[in-house]
C-alpha cells in the first residue's frame, strides 16, 4: 500500500496552501477545461493542484514535474500518489495557457499563486490567472480587504512587482513600498551604463 504521507508534511506548508486554495475555486473553471463532456482521466482539482505547486517551486518543464510526482513527497501528496505523464500534464495545461512556440514543453503559466507573510506565518493566498507577477499585486491586496484582513502598512517584494501601477496603489493606501522597480538591478551593471541609446543617458 503507498505510504501515508500526510504525517510527513508540515502544517502551513506550502503544498497545503496550494491544495486549499484549488478546492475554495469555483468548480465551473475547471469543468470549462471539458467542454467535450465526458470524464477526464485525472481530476483537474488534482491536475491543477499539481501544476500550480509546479510553478510556485519555478518548474516549468511538463517532464521535470511528471519526474516529481514520482520523486518528491509533496507533489505525491498533492496528486494522491497518481502519476501523469507528461504528455497529460501538457495536455491539460494547454487549455489555459499560451501555446509553447519553442515545442519544448515549457508552457507560459497561465495561473499563479500569490501568498503573503509576515514573520514567516501566511497571512493570506490568492490564485491568479496571470502568468506576471505584477499584475496579481493589487488584486491580491484587495482580496485581503474582501475577507475583512487588514492591509499590511509595508510590503517588501521583488522587482517583478515594481510597476508604477502598483506604486501609485500603495501610495493611496498609505502603504509604505519596499519594492525595487523592474530595471534597477540592470541599472547597477556596467553593461546598462554603456547603452547610450538610452533616454535615461541623454543628458
């Protein structure tokens, strides 16, 4: 019998996070992936699941996560020790994501998972379907304030949010922004001080 590995994964681990998340989604989205009827031979809860821990842990190659569903405890747990193939996990994703025009296997992701923290406890997830993160900061924001969370009076994040956008919203919600704008880690190379096509040079 395959071993019982929910004793082996932590409480407010992440893959727990991911698993919640799908089962509060609205079931039509899922059934929309079928819009020939019929039974699908994996669950798409199950499918989505797995997909999303896939992209929140930065893999992206349908091989390297149908290799995980066999090596890897969490993505076990996530899909009830089944194992598609990865044709199957391309199949699947192909209904909502971009078509993969290098014919590699790495799709664009079409959802993405946001989860806020403060001193190491979640205070919050959301589910987007974006492949960018900069695009899923204020509508996870607001999601807080829909369950009646109070926002957060600073917020650090990576420069893949840094948008003006964004900076204009916490702004106007008072919020104090830790967070670098797209290009400032190229701006301290030397190879950005050499462009001098740049607007910014033209002084």
């Amino acid at each position: 019998m395959p071993m019982d590995l929910e004793i082996l994964i932590p409480t407010h681990h992440l893959c727990r996070i991911v698993d919640l998340a799908v089962e509060k989604m609205d079931p039509a989205l899922l059934v929309s992936l079928y819009p020939g009827g019929g039974r699908p031979a994996y669950h798409p809860k199950m499918m989505l699941k797995v997909i999303l821990y896939a992209y929140a842990n930065r893999i992206y190659s349908s091989r390297q996560i149908a290799k995980q569903l066999k090596e890897n405890i969490y993505f076990m747990w996530l899909s009830g020790h089944q194992t598609p193939d990865f044709r199957t996990i391309n199949r699947f994703r192909s209904e909502r994501m971009k078509d993969d025009h290098m014919k590699n296997g790495q799709l664009k992701p079409g959802y993405n998972v946001q989860i806020g923290t403060e001193d190491q406890f979640i205070t919050g997830f959301s589910v987007h379907q974006r492949a960018g993160d900069t695009g899923c900061f204020i509508p996870h924001l607001e999601q807080l304030a829909a369950y009646g969370r109070p926002l957060p009076k600073r917020v650090i994040a990576d420069s893949a949010y840094g948008s003006e956008e964004n900076y204009a919203y916490c702004e106007k919600q008072k919020i104090t922004a830790l967070i670098k704008y797209n290009t400032w880690d190229r701006e301290q190379t030397k190879a950005w001080a050499k462009e001098i096509g740049r607007i910014e040079h033209m002084t």
